[in-house]
C-alpha cells in the first residue's frame, strides 16, 4: 500500500495540524449542553497531507471524463461541458425554493420548454416532472395507469405483464403499486413471444411494461400488434425509457402506441450519471392517460430543477436537425463493436442491435468466467461493462457505447477484449487474478454488504 492510500485517520498523528484560528473573542465556553464532553476523534494530519489524500482518491475514482464506461442499459456518455456551466449559472443556483411565484418566471419558463421538447421527442401529449429518478417515474406511471382504471370504474384490473427481459425496477415497482405480475417470455429472436401473449391477455389485465429496444439492445418489431392486442383488451402500454437513447429523433414511443412513459434525463440527456444521483425520471402520457395526470406538475421546491436544466440545453443544443443523429451513432458504435467480437464471445442473437447487445460470455472459456474478464478489463483502463444481466443468459455481458465515443476508443476497447479472449484461452489465470493494477483486488462483495464496517476503529 503506497503511503497515501491510506484512509486519513492513519495519516494522523497526535498535535499536528493543518491551520491556525486566533483565539476566539471573550474566549470559548466550557460548558452548556452543545460543550462536548469528548474530543470529536477528527484526524490531526497537516494541509498538504489533506491535499494530497483526496486529490490521490479522486484519482482512484473511475468516471466518463477519466476514460470509457460501455455500462449497458446505463447509457454512461459524455456529457457536455456547456451544459454544466448553464446549470452554474448564478439566475439559477441562487434561488430560493420558497421564492414567489412571480419571481422564478425564468424557471417556470425552463420546466414548459421542456415539456413541449420531450412531447416532441417522445410523441406523448405532457410530462410530469414530479418524479426525481427512473424508479420513481416507473411507480407514478404505475399509479397512473391504477387511476386510470379506476376512474373509469374498472376494479377487475389488478395485473400486469411484464416481460422476461425486463428491467428489475418493472415488476419490483408495479408490485409497489399492488399489481400481481405477470411474466411473458422471450422467443429465440430475444423478442415478446406475441403467441406467449395473447392467452395472458384479458379483463384483469391492467397493462403490459415494456422497454422498446428492450434490454438485449434488440427493437421490438411487433410493437405495433403488442399495442393492438393489449388496447384490445382494455390495458394500457407503458413505456421505460431506459432505452430511448437510440430512439432520438428517429421514432417516437407515442407512435408506437404507448400510453404512459418515464424518462431518464440524468441517462439520455445530459447529467454526469453514476454515484447515487442526481436523477430525474419525468413521465409522460398520452390523451387517454391525460386527465389523470397529476397537478402541479412540478415536485417541492422545483425537484432537482439543474437536471432537467442540462436536459433543456442538451436538446436546444442539437436541434431538430442534429438529435437523431445521437440515437443513429449509439446504434452504429454498439453493432460495430459487436461484430469486432463475436468470433470470440458468445452471441446469443445475431440480430441487428441498437444501443448496446449481449454476449454470454467468452467462446473459449476455459474456466474462466465474465466476473474474470470484468475484473482483467481494469488492468487494462476500461470500465467493466454491466455483467450477469439480464438474467436470460448465465454469463450475460452487456455493452454499450453510446453515441459520444470515437473510432478510435472502439477501437482500442476491441482490441483489449480479444486480448482478454487469448488471456483466457492461454492463460487463464491472468483473469483469475485480475485486477492486478487496482488500488485494491476482489473484495468479497457479500461480506461487505452483509457485514459492512461504516467507521473508523484505530
């Protein structure tokens, strides 16, 4: 362990300190309720120790501005600079959640823009923007498509359908929403089995959830018979939009026939994702769905207003004319990186992706599994990919490009995944013992979480 790796309480030694404070008028108090009667236990370590231990962990820290994140369904791109620079901007920033009304004209005018560019984009007729992530977008569409049936006095609808390759957050949160889930399986094309389908669909089905392209990378064909038959039946279509990064500009979710649909802004239009947040997961509906939509449509205190502030400057600047080409580079770089690799890792389903695909691992394995070649990618520079998910495939690794990654990056991130597939094939306990060049190795995840040390014990 170099010396600065270590955490800052070791650094520490007894009297040392990093300022020098006058002392304090009349003196401090020595007694009172807010006097402690210990120490606090800080660390006592000088001004460059400080420096130099947290410059070194932001260092440690992997981000999209350090290097290449292919973290399939994530959609981790660069995000542009300008757009931070607009959400610094003081107009902004220094507002105050409890200003009047009048007052905040400016952000009011933000949130309506906004809402007319994504019914645009999406095809639906307004937005919520109530909703502070995806998750939470994914419940309020739930409950929205709840009051729709009730509204209409239909109490028989208590299910749901959901497909087999679905994100996690879909069953988990219509089962929040009190719905009974129902499973629809995949055929050999990693599509909905539309045959699978029908016999599931009838009067207590409340609608089906489906991500479009879904989670293998691969655009649903049928949508627009899945949408007849799920209409037909009185349901209604909801739309995760975890996926809709390939879709920009080219087709909407509202053309398909979806009725309800939740964004990711901090995914598909610029916000640095990744650490727990910031996040907003705006829902929008169709005509249908519109009367239940919820007012004001704005959570308290403008909810976390910078981030659909990014989102605004991310599509004003593009355009009409240039956001399509976001979603047409994300499907060129994915399909250009899957078919540099698939001589080597395992492709399940050959078809024509969009935004990110999966491979089920390595070819030639021998013996060694996707946790090895995400752990051997580091020792490389690169980010792992999203591996074991989605749960159709045993050593699932899911890539994704994005739009925002040159030639040149594909390149050489191809290049270190055929060296990998050699590493394994030759020497495989290179992969086993990766990483080798990582402040720390392999921890045991399963103690960490289920044991977890959250201070420090000298």
């Amino acid at each position: 362990m170099r010396y600065y790796d270590k955490l800052i309480f070791e650094l520490s030694r007894p009297g040392r300190s990093g300022f020098s404070l006058p002392e304090a008028e009349g003196g401090m108090p020595r007694e009172g309720r807010l006097w402690r009667s210990a120490p606090a236990g800080l660390p006592e370590v000088s001004e460059p120790d400080v420096v130099r231990h947290y410059t070194n962990l932001s260092q440690m820290n992997f981000g999209v501005d350090t290097g290449f994140y292919p973290l399939g369904s994530c959609t981790m791109k660069y995000n542009p600079k300008i757009n931070e620079e607009i959400a610094s901007m003081p107009g902004f920033t220094g507002q105050h959640p409890l200003q009047p009304e009048e007052s905040v004209r400016g952000t009011k005018a933000v949130y309506e823009e906004l809402d007319r560019a994504l019914a645009a984009i999406t095809g639906m007729k307004h937005f919520t923007f109530r909703p502070c992530a995806g998750a939470h977008g994914e419940l309020t569409g739930l409950m929205l498509m709840k009051e729709y049936h009730l509204g209409r006095g239909d109490l028989a609808r208590t299910k749901v359908i959901v497909p087999d390759s679905a994100h996690g957050t879909n069953p988990a949160s219509a089962a929040c929403c009190g719905y009974e889930i129902v499973v629809v399986k995949s055929n050999s094309d990693g599509l909905v089995d539309v045959e699978a389908l029908k016999p599931l669909l009838g009067p207590d089905i409340a609608g089906i959830m489906l991500t479009n392209p879904n989670t293998l990378g691969l655009f649903e064909k049928d949508i627009r018979e899945i949408a007849a038959l799920v209409h037909d039946c009185g349901g209604l279509l909801y739309y995760d939009g975890a996926n809709m990064n390939p879709l920009l500009g080219v087709v909407r979710p509202g053309d398909m026939g979806f009725d309800i649909l939740h964004l990711n802004l901090h995914k598909t239009f610029s916000t640095p994702h990744g650490g727990g947040g910031p996040g907003s997961g705006p829902v929008g509906v169709s005509e249908r769905v519109l009367p239940y939509l919820d007012v004001p449509r704005v959570s308290g205190f403008n909810g976390n207003f910078t981030v659909m502030l990014r989102a605004l400057a991310y599509i004003l600047m593009l355009g009409r004319e240039n956001i399509r080409m976001a979603g047409r580079l994300a499907t060129l770089n994915a399909n250009y990186v899957k078919e540099s690799l698939k001589d080597c890792y395992k492709l399940p389903v050959p078809s024509v992706c969009k935004h990110e695909f999966v491979f089920d691992g390595l070819l030639e394995p021998n013996g060694t599994t996707t946790l090895d070649v995400a752990k051997r990618l580091l020792d490389y520079g690169f980010h792992a990919p999203t591996i074991y998910f989605p749960l159709l495939f045993h050593q699932a690794i899911m890539i994704e490009p994005t739009e925002t990654e040159s030639p040149e990056t594909l390149d050489a991130f191809i290049d270190v995944m055929r060296k990998i597939a050699v590493e394994a094939r030759t020497n495989p306990e290179l992969l086993h013992s990766a990483p080798r060049t990582a402040p720390i190795g392999r921890p045991d995840e399963t103690k960490a979480a289920r044991q977890p040390i959250l201070k420090y014990e000298a």
